[in-house]
C-alpha cells in the first residue's frame, strides 16, 4: 500500500464543526474592533529573517530556537512569520501610515512557530492581533484592555480570565535596573539554569519569566523593576491604573510580567485563563514606543495585542457552536422535485432574510434524507416529492419541534418565509 501523507507536527488542519467556532469566534471579536474604530491590515505570511532578527532581539526564545527560517531560490533569508508585530511596523514604515494621524489596526491569521507541540502550543496557530500607533498616554492602553474585556463577554467566555499588568519602564530605567538585577542575581549563580546561566549578562530581564521551578524563590525575592521605573513611566502606570478601576477592569499588579519580546517598554499586561494548565496566556501585549525607530522609522509611540485563537477556542463550551445555523434542510424525491428545489431555495437565499438552506444532492431514499436533515441541525425540512411537484406544493416538517406538517403552495413565498421565521 503507498505510504499516506501526514500533516507537519503541531500543524493541523481545522475541520467542523470547530472551524464554525472559530468563524463565528473570529467574527464577534472583529466586531468590536469596529465598534471601537479598528480597521484592517493583511500582512504577508513571510518576511525578512532580518526584520525579526533586529525587532524581536536576538536573544529571545522566538529568534533563537523557534523561527522557521530557510532560503528561498535566490538564496535570500526567509522566516515564516512568528508573530504580527514586526510585520505590522514594517508595513507602516514602508507605506508611511504612521505619521499624521493615529492608527487603529487588526489583523488575524497564522503564525508559525517550531514550539514542541503540547497542548496550546502548536507549530502553525492562529492570533487576532491588534495595534496601534501614534498615541502616547494610557489612554490607549487601557482601550486596549477594555476592547479585549469587552471581547471576553461577547464571546461568552465560561470563565472570566485574570488580567496582570506590569510596567518595564522606559529603556533607561531598564538599563540601571538590569545592573542590580545582574548582581542579584549573581549571588544565586551555581543555582540557576542553563538558560538562565547563558542570558545572565545578554537579557537578565528574561530570567524573571522563567518558569523552571526550581528558580521561582530566587525570581520572587528579585529586586522589582517597579520600584526602579523613572517619573514618567511610573505616572503612565498609575494613570492607566486610574483607568482601569474607573471602567471597572480587575487587575493585578505582576512585577515579573517582562513579555517574551524585546521589543516592550512601559506598559505590558496578559489575560490569563484557568483551567488551561500551563498555557494559560490567551492574550498578551504591551507599548513597544521604541520598536518603530529601531526598525528604521521616525520615533512613533505604539501599543498592541495578540490573542492566541487555539487557547481561547479551547475554552468556549461544545454546546456554543451546536446552535442551528441551517433554516432549512430541503428534501428532493426525483428529478422534477431537484429542478424545483433547486430554484426554490435559490429565491429563499437570496430573499433579505439571508437565510441558510441545504439541498440534498446525490438523491437517496426518503428515510435517508430525512436523516440528512436531522443530521444538519435544521430546524424545517421542505419535502418535495412526487405529490408536491404535482400539486406545486411544499410539505414543511418541523424537526426540532412537536407541531404538526404544514403543505403550503411553492409560489406563496410569504407563507413559506412565515413558517421559516417563526412569524
Ligand atoms: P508563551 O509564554 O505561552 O510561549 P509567548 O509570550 O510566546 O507565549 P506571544 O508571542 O505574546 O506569546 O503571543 C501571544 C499569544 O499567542 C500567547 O499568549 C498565546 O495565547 C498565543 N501563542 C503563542 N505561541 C503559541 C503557540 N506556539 N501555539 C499556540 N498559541 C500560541
Ligand atoms: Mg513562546
């Protein structure tokens, strides 16, 4: 027997009904998005290693061990893209979208990154990103919580997750505090690990986000950046605390939140989800207001968010996406009743209703398409067999319900509409 293909580990394919879940999830969060203002971008999935070697920082988790980079046919470097962020600033350099007036950005596709696969790490997963540019204040960060609170209750999420913030302060207070976090850490040398050994002097700061427990007295008893950060990151910090309370956000203040990304200053926070075990991060973000001139660009303050689609997915209830999206199920005995119930449920889509009708194909028995029916979550089934096309009417079965059959003309649109909507 010839040997069968696989997907690629951590990358898989999204079948019904969950790909109706995530449609549907997706469609309610970009709806808020434009409540709030946001408009869309479309990046390309591949870029430049270089663009991600110089925003993320090279002694990161992503550049160093989970980028998927190769050469393409003229030998330039190529990385599939692990993240939104980078891309997003490079578009806005390169278009100049980033001056004048602010922006409010989304996006939302996969990302690819080689993780070892487990449960809510995949290689191929899928974030909802959202940036935005050219505001300075905490106003904008807070909108951006509360846009991703308002997300949780549109999507009826079973369970509220924690929100954690945190300040890293502006790049100088980082410095002087990455001096004594050093010497802290120094102490403990002998009982610190590889990794944390190996980013000692290069990123201390990713020492904190360790999750090694071994580390976490040595993590916990760390000096805190907090009490280090300079005047004006500490009244950003306060003020959008200010903020959150007023909209009735619950926060708690993380002093080792550090983000896996360089590329962060002043404010980050994360919403945190029980129940997922270890990965329990589904949405993550911050104000990155340096990453723009490192990139290239004219300094322009910036702040976003990502949420990992599969995490959030994971969290919504089965019973959430049983709900019917099928009107009605149309059953067709012979030949004439398929010409038929081919042009009636084309007059029933396009009616303004936008209703959803499924016509059986590939003919079979009646017993067999009722089944098909029932099996497509329908509420009506319309059976039009040899009677009907005679007579030019339609038998509505109610199959959700205990009501008797109806038989209406076909040509009375209205009355096949009124049983549909229930009206
Ligand atoms: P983690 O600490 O879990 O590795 P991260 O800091 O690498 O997360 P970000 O780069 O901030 O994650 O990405 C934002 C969100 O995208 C995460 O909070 C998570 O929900 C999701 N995400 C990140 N990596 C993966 C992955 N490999 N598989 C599935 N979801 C992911
Ligand atoms: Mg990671």
């Amino acid at each position: 027997m010839t040997k069968r293909i696989q997907s690629i580990r951590g990358m898989h394919d999204v079948l019904p009904p969950d790909s109706d879940v995530l449609r549907s999830t997706e469609r309610e969060m970009q709806n808020i998005l434009r409540q709030y203002g946001y408009h869309e971008i479309r990046m390309p999935l591949l870029e430049q290693t270089e663009l991600f070697k110089r925003s993320l920082g090279e002694v990161t988790d992503i550049v160093e061990k989970e980028m998927y980079t190769f050469e393409d046919r003229n030998g330039d470097s190529l990385t599939l893209r692990p993240e939104g962020t980078a891309s997003c600033v490079r578009a806005g350099i390169q278009h100049g979208f980033l001056y004048g007036q602010p922006q409010r950005l989304w996006y939302c596709g996969p990302f690819f990154r080689h993780e070892r696969p487990q449960k809510g790490r995949y290689r191929q997963f899928h974030q909802l990103g959202v940036e935005t540019f050219g505001y300075l204040g905490p106003d904008i960060d807070a909108e951006l919580i509360i846009l991703s609170a308002h997300m949780w209750e549109s999507i009826h999420l079973p369970m509220k997750p924690r929100l954690e913030i945190n300040s890293l302060g502006s790049s100088e207070a980082r410095k002087q505090y990455r001096d004594i976090l050093i010497s802290y850490l120094q102490k403990f040398e002998d009982k610190l690990d590889k990794e944390a050994k190996s980013r000692l002097h290069s990123n201390p700061l990713r020492i904190l986000d360790s999750k090694n427990p071994d580390m976490q007295e040595i993590i916990q008893n760390a000096p805190s950046l907090l009490n280090h950060l300079d005047e004006e990151s500490a009244d950003h910090f306060s003020q959008l605390q200010k903020l959150l309370t007023a909209a009735k956000i619950e926060f708690t203040i993380n002093p080792r939140l550090v983000r896996g990304l360089d590329y962060y200053s002043k404010t980050v926070f994360e919403w945190v989800a029980e129940g997922l075990g270890a990965q329990a991060t589904i949405c993550a973000g911050g104000r990155y207001d340096g990453l723009i001139e490192q990139l290239g660009g004219k300094p322009c303050p910036a702040a976003g968010f990502a949420i990992g689609l599969e995490r959030l997915l994971s969290l919504l209830e089965e019973s959430q996406y049983l709900d019917p999206s099928v009107d009605v199920y149309m059953v067709l005995m012979g030949e004439k009743a398929e010409i038929a119930g081919m042009q009636l449920a084309n007059q029933m889509r396009k009616a303004p209703h936008s209703l959803s009708v499924v016509t059986n194909c590939g003919g079979g028995s009646i017993k067999s398409q009722m089944k098909r029916a029932d099996k497509s979550h329908a509420r009506l089934a319309f059976i039009l067999g040899e009677d009907e096309v005679d007579n030019q009417t339609v038998t509505v079965k109610y199959l959700r319900e205990k009501r008797d059959q109806e038989v209406i003309p076909q040509h009375d649109l209205a009355a096949l509409f009124a049983v549909i909507l229930d009206k």
